[in-house]
C-alpha cells in the first residue's frame, strides 16, 4: 500500500513467524514458515507450512526433496517425449511411403506401459542427493522444457527413426533373414517386422538411462547403486521383451503380429548393439552443445551473473530464484538486518520486516 517493494525482481519470499504479530507477514508472503512448537495458533493458520520440530535445517530438507520432484518430472518429460516423437514420426513416414508400420496397436500398447507406467515409477524414484544443492538456481519464469532437454529429445528421435527407416526398407544385410520369395520376409509375423518392434522397444530401454540425467552429464551409471527399483524395473522390462519376442509367439502369434519362431541370437545382438548406441548418440549431443556453448561464451562479451545483479531499488544484491528447493543457505548481513537466502526462497525474519523497509536505502539517480 506504501509502494515498496523490497524485491523488485519478484523473487519467491518466505517469512518465518512464530508469534501473533508475524502472522500479517506469513500471510502475504510466497511461503510462510511458522513454527509447530513455539508458534501461536494464529501463526500457524496464517503459514502455509509448519516446521514440527522448529529446526531451520528441515526447511533445506524440504526443499531439497521439491528440488528432487522437480527433476524426476523434467526426466519422465524428456523421456516420454522421445518415444512419443519417435512413433509419430515413424507412422507418419510410413502413411506417407504407403508403407505397413511395423509396430501393431498391441506393440503400441506395449510401449505404452514402458513409457507411462514402468518409466515413471523407475525415473520418480530416484533419491535426491547433495549435488541438488550445489547447482546454480533456476528462474521461476524459465521452462520446465530446457534447451539440453530439447536437444536430448530430438537427437535421439532422429537417431531411432532414421535407424528404423533404414531397416525398414533396407533389411537385405540383417542376419537370418529368409529369402525374399518366403511368405514371411516381411511383413506382419515376419522376422524382418519382429526385429523392429525388438529394436524399437530396447532402443527405449537403453535411452532411458540416459533420461536420467538433464543437464549433459555423462556418467549415466552413477547412483544406480542407491536405486534398486530402477534396475529391477529395467531388467524387468528386458525379461518381458524376451518373453514376448521368443515365448509367447507359439501361443499369441496372430495377437501379437511377431515370427512364430521368435528371432535367432545373431538377430539378438543385432537389436543389442543397434540399442547400445542410444548412449554413444546421448554423449555425442552432450559434446556438440559443450562446443556451442564454448563458442559462444568466447565470443560473447561478459556479463554480470545473474546472482550478482544489483536490485534497481536496493543496493542488495537481487539473488536467483527457483521454482523448486534449495541449493545453499547464505546469510548477508546489510546495515544491520539479516536475510536468510535458501536458493529461491529469500528467507526474512518476520519480527525484523519494518527493520528492513526502513534501512533500505533509496537510489539516487546519477
């Protein structure tokens, strides 16, 4: 109502309370903080979370959990948005070609639970770890598609549908395969159709090693030892491609669309390689954008981060927001009054917000 603004930038605020007179401020604020045991009741209805134990050091644990959530859905997104990029296009190519799509509706259906059930259970279960706390906020204003996301999508799609294409109309150099005047060169139930439907679902499989990292990382085996769902759903899903490529067909041949005989080992390890190159491609995209980048910021001439920018206001540093958790808790001390910053939360004291309107010094124009 008095026209200021203590963080013109409109960073995320929490205020912290534990008595009557906070409780304006738990209000008004982004999150309010109240404490569960030597809070007021009024306090405490005025915030929107309560901290049981009055410990500060929960609030970085919380927030590091949401920081956590935040990833699990940006990895099931770039996930699931390469498989859905990938039929797509594949169908749409075919319908063009005039071409029989070797994936069937129950194929389709097939991948389907890979990709909603299976991938979402294994990629949400991932622990949250110290690293989420050493990384560089993210605005409250930015997508929860990145660009490296982006590229991670559309790289790999290009790679899976140019490498079905590719198979699709040039199967003369597989192993095993028959001779073209058998009934079954190609084809619905044909070991020609049955190798793609097994090639595209392990290409998924494969790929969703690397939809566990964001950020161009390289070393897709870490902290795989600290999920165990992970791997037991992702051996899992390989023991259920076996079972339907090479059991199933003496029962469900007409269901399932694949050779009765299932395909043969050299047509296995075919698969396998083919499959194994999602990871080859993903750091093949995490080298091309580093080069970008580098050329870039050479070129580029430097700047002000943004956590070092100046508030236009306040002579306070205006810090990064997030749209999640936490990263690190800082303390800056300015003329007298403290403010607590937890990544994009700016913790502020309650009982000290008039100290801060008031010491706030005004810009003078140069």
């Amino acid at each position: 109502d008095e026209g200021i603004t203590i963080f013109p930038d409109r960073q995320v605020v929490a205020m912290t309370g534990d008595g009557t007179n906070d409780a304006p401020a738990l209000k008004n604020a982004d999150v309010g903080f109240a404490m569960g045991i030597a809070g007021t009741q009024i306090a405490k209805d005025a915030a929107n979370i309560i901290l049981l134990d009055d410990n500060f050091a929960s609030i970085v644990v919380a927030a590091m959990w949401g920081r956590n959530v935040f990833d699990s859905i940006q990895k099931f997104l770039q996930f699931q948005l390469t498989v859905n990029i990938s039929i797509l296009t594949l169908n749409v190519i075919c319908a063009v070609a005039d071409k029989k799509c070797p994936l069937t509706v129950l194929h389709l259906l097939w991948l389907n639970l890979i990709m909603d059930s299976a991938a979402s259970v294994a990629l949400a279960s991932e622990p949250p770890t110290e690293q989420l706390l050493e990384r560089p906020p993210v605005n409250r204003n930015d997508s929860i598609v990145t660009s490296q996301m982006l590229l991670n999508m559309f790289g790999m799609a290009t790679y899976e549908v140019s490498l079905m294409v590719l198979l699709l109309y040039k199967p003369d150099w597989l192993p095993d395969m028959p001779d073209e005047s058998d009934e079954y060169y190609t084809g619905e139930k044909s070991r020609h159709y049955t190798l793609l439907f097994n090639l595209f679902v392990l290409l998924q499989v494969f790929n969703e090693y690397n939809a566990r990292f964001l950020r161009g990382e390289w070393k897709i085996w870490v902290g795989l030892n600290r999920n165990p769902l992970y791997l037991f759903i992702s051996i899992g899903t390989m023991l259920f491609q076996v079972i339907m490529v090479q059991l199933a067909p003496p029962f469900l041949t007409y269901a399932l669309k694949i050779h009765e005989s299932g395909l043969t080992v050299k047509q296995w390890l075919v698969c396998l390689g083919l499959a194994l190159g999602t990871l080859v491609v993903q750091q093949f995209l995490n080298r091309c954008r580093d080069l970008v980048l580098q050329l870039t910021s050479s070129t580029s001439p430097s700047s002000t981060s943004s956590g070092q920018t100046m508030c236009q206001s306040t002579s306070a540093p205006c810090f990064p927001t997030d749209s999640q958790a936490t990263t690190t808790t800082e303390k800056k001390q300015d003329k007298g009054s403290i403010v607590t910053v937890v990544d994009n939360f700016d913790i502020v004291d309650a009982d000290s917000v008039d100290e801060i309107i008031t010491e706030t010094p005004e810009t003078t124009p140069e």
